[in-house]
C-alpha cells in the first residue's frame, strides 16, 4: 500500500520547486517505465498494481488501482508509477550537432522535440534556463523514453553560444530558405519561443538565419509550432549529410 506521507510527496513533484527539493522525478506508464529501468536513471520506487517489472523487490510496492489514482497526473492511470533520481547534470560538448531552445515554454513541445533529438542521432540539448522543465511530468510523458538517450542542458544560451566555436543556424520568418541553404553536419540549431521566436538577445548570437518556406497561397498562418519546426529542421540537416 501506499501511505498518506508517500502520496504527499508524490503530488507534490508535479512542482518544479520540489523536484529540484527532493531531487526526484515521476515516470508513469509501462513503456516509459521500461525504458528508464534499462537506463542509467536511479529508481527510487515503482508503485504497481501488477508486478511485471524488472527491478528490485525492495524498491516495488504493489498498491491498488484506487491508491494509483490518488498519486496519477493522468486521468486514466496505466498499471504503475516510478519515481527516479533526477541525475546530476552533464556538461554539454561543442561538437556534433546541437539543438539549443531558447524560452520553449509548452511541455508537449519540449518533449516531442527530446524525441526528435533521439530520432535524428542529436545527443545534446541545451536549454535556456526560462525553458520548460525536461522533468515536468508531462514532458516525461510525451518524450516515450527518449529522455534517458538525451543529455539535456539548462544553462545561458547566450554565453554557452558565444563561447562556442562553430556555425550557429536560428529559425526566422526572415531567414535564408533551408532547402538553398549549405547545411554542415556539425553546428548549433537554435528554435524559440512558441509566440515570440527567438530573443533578441540570443539572435545577436546566430551567424546563420534560416527559414521553413511557405507553400500556401493565401499565407495566412503565421509560423509552425516549434516542435513541427524542429522535425523539419533536423530532417533537412540529416538529409544533407546522407548526401555528402
């Protein structure tokens, strides 16, 4: 069973405040489960309401499916939640290709695009510290496990850009059409916030503008959602080094 200071705690990590607190992150769902088990992430406890996981005893608690209800984000909870060690983070290196988001505020987004970064091979992710939490629950969700092959970076874009040694690509309305434009197989992909783009701060950074091209007649859609953005972006970078 699962006690009332164990639920406390469990809801209370749906805040970012007490995730950095405790240290702690959730994890719901069989699949997504899997995946950080095999994974370098620390489990700190997996609530069950069927025992059909890998894991140490000692760190599984089966519990009912009422008592999985009370400590779910999801409306229709599925079989377990785990709760892991939020890892101390790695260092980013500037090599390879790199996605950066400055001020990408929507969970959905972020965590679609971690699954984009592990789709396309791009092992790092640098995040501008007012980017949504790679932690947040829903994040967790929408990233299907691709958040254990990802290592995620929260710090000033604009220094770690600046001291960074190789081209910098920003997505504008203004920019350079993508599919004129050279693409290396090694640099910093840079995509902002969902309303506002990229800041202007961090766009003083980029050496490289460029653009998604509108096909529509009428051209009234204003932009594509970022992470639309992003799956086109890196499809295109990976298309070019196919052809290299």
């Amino acid at each position: 069973m699962v006690t009332k200071h164990q639920i406390k705690l469990i809801n209370s990590l749906s805040q970012k405040k007490y995730r950095q607190e405790h240290g702690l992150f959730i994890v719901e769902g069989i699949k997504g489960i899997k995946e950080f088990l095999i994974s370098n992430f620390q489990l700190g406890t997996l609530y069950t309401t069927k025992d059909i996981f890998e894991t140490s005893k000692s760190k599984l608690v089966e519990i009912s499916e009422t008592e999985l209800k009370k400590i779910s984000n999801l409306k229709n909870p599925n079989i377990a939640l785990a709760i892991f060690k939020i890892p101390e983070p790695v260092a980013p290196k500037s090599q390879g290709l790199i996605v950066a988001l400055d001020d990408v505020r929507d969970p959905g987004n972020l965590g679609t695009i971690i699954r984009l970064c592990d789709w396309y091979g791009v092992s790092q992710l640098i995040c501008s510290k007012t980017t949504v939490d790679c932690y947040n629950s829903k994040v967790v969700q929408a990233t299907m496990g691709s958040l254990t092959r990802v290592n995620i970076c929260y710090l000033n874009l604009e220094t770690f850009i600046a001291s960074s040694n190789t081209n910098v690509y920003g997505t504008f309305m203004d920019g350079e059409n993508i599919y004129n434009s050279e693409l290396p197989t090694e640099g910093i992909i840079v995509l902002g916030n969902e309303a506002n783009g990229i800041s202007s701060a961090v766009a003083d950074q980029v050496n490289r503008r460029i653009t998604i091209p509108q096909f529509g007649e009428n051209k009234s859609t204003e932009s594509l959602n970022v992470a639309n953005a992003t799956a086109i972006v890196l499809s295109e970078f990976r298309r070019r080094s196919i052809e290299k």
